[in-house]
C-alpha cells in the first residue's frame, strides 16, 4: 500500500512538472515552428496583447525574407475577451474567447475555432479550425 502512495504522489508531481500553464505573461515573446516555416511574437501593452505572426517568403534564387502575413490582438471587452485577426489582404475577423484559451466565431467561413495549449515539452500548440479541415503549427519558444 505504501508503494502504491509513493507512485502515485510521484506521478501527480511529475505531471504537474511537466503541466505547462498557458496563461497571457507565458505566450509573451516569439514562438518558431520550422515545419510550417513560421513565427509568433507577443507583447503586452496595458491590459492588451498583440502580436504579430511572421512567415518565409522565397524571393526567387534561394533568397528567402521574413514579411508580415497577419496580426491578432487579445483583449477583454465588456467582460469577454475577444481575439482578433487581421490577415495580411482580408478584413479583420473578431473570435469570442468560449473558453480559455479556446476562442470561436461561428459566423467567420474558416476557421470558426482557434485554440491555443501548451504541449507536454512545452511548446505552443495553435489549432486552426476543427473537423476534417483542422490543421496545427506547433511553435517553439524563441531563445
């Protein structure tokens, strides 16, 4: 009995270890995923965080250049906290935090959903949309 105790306390405490929370101050910074060749980077001004998300472009020859492809802003309105993106050519879209960290426009065409979690290595998981036509970046922290 007294070795089962130990192996669970020991479980609990090494999942809590490895447990990363996903709160404002630690999304702040840039994010990589090279898979995708993409970046995050978030800052917080006052009560609001906004970001920006990067991506490689091929400019022909073997030349690659870092351009702007979209930028989002986190902030609570009226008690909700909304999360709106601008992508680079397309009118701004504004997403209603349903949970934490999971936010939801379901009159936008795609993505209705974005979601964002820490994976257990810690690094930032950003689902796009859901069902069938649901894709991810995984992001690693920038150091």
């Amino acid at each position: 009995m007294k070795f089962a105790f130990q192996a669970i306390a020991l479980l609990a405490l090494t999942s809590s270890c490895s447990n990363h929370s996903l709160n404002e101050e630690s999304i702040l910074g840039c994010w990589t995923s090279m898979e995708e060749k993409k970046m995050e980077c978030w800052e917080k001004r006052g009560d609001t965080l906004y970001g920006e998300g990067l991506a490689l472009q091929d400019m022909g020859v073997g030349v690659m250049d870092t351009v702007l492809w979209e930028s989002f802003k986190l902030y609570t309105d009226s008690g909700a906290r909304k999360y709106v993106v601008n992508v680079q050519g397309q009118e701004p879209v504004t997403f209603t935090e349903t949970s934490p960290w999971v936010f939801e426009n379901p009159e936008h065409d795609f993505p209705k959903l974005l979601k964002y979690t820490f994976n257990p290595k810690g690094d930032l998981e950003v689902t796009v949309g859901e069902g069938e036509e649901a894709f991810m970046w995984v992001f690693r922290r920038n150091k």
